[in-house]
C-alpha cells in the first residue's frame, strides 16, 4: 500500500500557505466597497489558488506514486510465478479518475469558501470571527483527519482495482484472503468475512464480487468507505495468521 504520510505532510503545507494568503486578503477587502468585495469574490478562481500554493505538485506526486505501485504490484506477483499480463493503460485511466474523486473535496471546499466569504461580506462578520471560522472550515478538509482519510480510501481503492487489474487473465484461478483487524470497531460484514473458514483458503475475485464472502464486501470497496481492510493472496498469508502449524 503507498504510504500516505509524506502526502498528509505536504497538504499540511498547502493549507498553511493558502490560509496565509486567504488570511491576507480580509484586510484589504475592508478597505473596498460591498459591492466591490463581491465582485472580486466572484472573479478569484480559488481552487487556482490552492494549485499554486502547491495542491497540483502534491497530486502530481499522488500520480507518480500509484504508477510505481503498479509496478511494485507486477514484479510482486510475478515473483510469486503469476503470469502479469495487465495492459497500463486501463490502470492509467483509474489512476486519474482516482485523483479526480480526491480533487472534488478541494473544489467542494473552494465552493464553501467563496461562500463563506461573500456571506462574512453581506452580514459584515469581523474579520477575526470570520477567521476561527474558516481555519475550522479548513482543518480536515485541507489536511488533517478528513483528508487523511481521503487519502487513505483513494489509494487503497486504486491498489485494489490494480490488482484486479493485474489478475484479470488469472482471476478465477488466484485466491484472496481478507486481511485486518477484528475488533468492536469492524463492521459487521467484514466480521462476517474474517470469521468464514474459507477466508483460511481464499475466494476467487469472481466469488468475491458475487457476494459469496459476504453480500457487502467486494473485492475494491471492501467493506465500505474507511474500511480497514485488505484482500491479499493466499500465497502472500504468513502461516501464522492461520495458525497453520510450521514444518520442523
């Protein structure tokens, strides 16, 4: 799975310039016209300013590191004796459309924010009551636990579809295992899923996605949104998850 930390960072940085430069600009909006307020709210384009305050070069290494996990996932599977013959260029779509998904809660927020802002200006909010509330807008959907989040689900979606992808001329041979935690914080389908003997031996993808592990898991979603979980290869299981004895 591609570490999500060195992004987390990076957004950190993109939010802590952006919010600076936002931050600036509500001084000099009191020094305008109501009406002139709006119609430079209405004008600035702040999902361009998000890019420049580095979001594109943090998406762009987002790209970077799904392709090299592509092939990280190839030479992984080969090494194991599958014979990887998935095309790039479908994974290079759902690499995009996967970075698209995670662009649409920034621009979601660019929308708020102009908002946010063109309210503060009709109601004349103070600018230091205007700014708690939009460093509590920020916090979360820029970086932090929401973002986080995204980040997570964006990759480990991308990691599954690659990797039925990858199996698409192997994929009622191979045999998955579900793989995570079992705790009061699991789902009662991924429960379901961890508890089934046969997650022991493995489903096929095709099985999966007919429901025959469990109805709500599939082999991409898992479990649903934030899911904690992971279909591995059987062949990839240390023996010890299954507390299948060791040879002597």
């Amino acid at each position: 799975m591609i570490d999500t930390a060195q992004f987390s960072n990076e957004l950190k940085v993109v939010e802590s310039r952006f919010l600076a430069e936002i931050f600036g600009l509500l001084p000099r909006l009191e020094t305008l016209s109501i009406e002139q307020q709006l119609v430079l709210l209405r004008e600035i384009d702040f999902m361009e300013r998000l890019s420049k305050n580095g979001l594109n070069g943090v998406i762009s290494k987002m790209g970077s590191a799904m392709a090299k996990r592509v092939n990280e996932l190839k030479a992984e599977f080969t090494a194991l004796g599958y014979q990887v013959t998935a095309s790039s260029a479908p994974l290079g779509i759902l690499a995009q459309a996967d970075l698209d998904m995670f662009i649409s809660q920034y621009e979601g927020y660019a929308t708020g924010l102009r908002q946010a802002l063109i309210q503060k200006t009709v109601a004349h909010t103070p600018n230091a009551v205007l700014s708690k509330q939009l460093a509590v807008m920020s916090v979360g959907t820029l970086s932090g636990r929401d973002a986080t989040f995204l980040l997570q689900e964006t990759f480990a979606r991308f990691d599954a579809a690659s990797k039925a992808q990858i199996f698409a001329d192997d994929e009622n041979t191979a045999l998955w295992t579900y793989l995570g935690p079992l705790d009061n914080r699991t789902r009662d389908a991924c429960s379901n899923v961890l508890s089934n003997a046969q997650n022991t031996t493995g489903w096929t993808i095709d099985e999966i996605n007919s429901g025959l592990a469990d109805s709500d898991v599939d082999f991409v979603s898992r479990g649903g949104f934030n899911c904690r979980h992971d279909w591995v290869l059987a062949d990839e299981q240390p023996e010890s998850v299954f507390g299948k004895k060791e040879e002597s």
